[in-house]
C-alpha cells in the first residue's frame, strides 16, 4: 500500500492454485484481469499519506469460518474476512487509515486477498479509528490485552 500497490496483497499464482479449486482460482484470475479499472485507483492517492507512515495495525470486520465445501472453492477450511482497516501512525503521532474490501483468507497458506472490491484512499484521522466495531484488532494503540 506505501507504493500505492493494493494488488501486492494478492495471493500469488502458486497459492491459488493451494488454496482453491481450479474453477475457484479461474474465475478468481478472470476478474483479476480487469482490477485496476475496477478499483480505479490513482497510485498517488494511496502511496502520498502512507509513504511517510509505520504501520500501526488494523481492524478487521466481516469474519467467518469458511468450509472447504463452500462458495468459494476453498480447498481446506479457512477464515474468510470483508474489510480491512489499514492504520499507520506518521512520526508526530498523527494516524492515517484506508479502508480495503475484498475477499480477504487466512488459512496454512497465509493471510492475503483473493479480490480486491475497493480501496479508500487514506483518510488523516479517519473516523473509523475510533467508532468502527472490530471482529479482530491487532493494533498499537489498544491494551495489550485487546491485541
């Protein structure tokens, strides 16, 4: 995301081909072709507030458990997640975030997306930080025990 790069949070190739049925990862690469149009991005937008940021964390929503037999052609059980909330913290403390929805898989293979549906172009203190209700939170600025 720091080079304005969404699509390097992809699942390459090779882990399609682990992680899903070969129906699953055709279509998974057909609507892969046209995700830049799709998403419409401007590198600019996403690189310029995050190039100077450390990442700080993220607040996940949309969590569930998705069987092997499901919808999307999973091979092997796995959690599935709709939206991320990317956080980086600038050096003076001030706090940037972006919303990025798609179809996001944590299983043996990793934690990446499948398809991305939309990236936000990063909000300085976006009002999310501190209202958006989290299924998973891993982030700097929680107790050590919400983490």
């Amino acid at each position: 995301m720091r080079a304005g790069e969404p699509q390097r949070l992809l699942y390459d190739e090779l882990d399609l081909t682990n992680l899903l049925s070969r129906g699953a990862a055709m279509r998974i690469r057909g609507r892969r072709l046209h995700l830049t149009e799709r998403l419409s991005l401007r590198p600019d937008g996403l690189a310029g507030p995050l190039a100077d940021a450390d990442y700080a964390g993220v607040c996940v929503q949309g969590a569930r458990e998705e069987a092997a037999s499901g919808p999307l052609g999973l091979l092997t059980d796995a959690w599935v997640f709709d939206r991320i909330l990317l956080i980086g913290r600038r050096a003076g403390g001030q706090r940037v975030a972006a919303w990025i929805e798609g179809v996001f898989v944590y299983s043996d293979t990793g934690f990446a997306a499948l398809d991305l549906e939309r990236v936000e172009e990063p909000r300085w203190e976006h009002s999310d930080l501190e209202i958006a209700p989290c299924d998973l939170a891993i982030r700097e600025d929680l107790p050590a025990i919400a983490r």
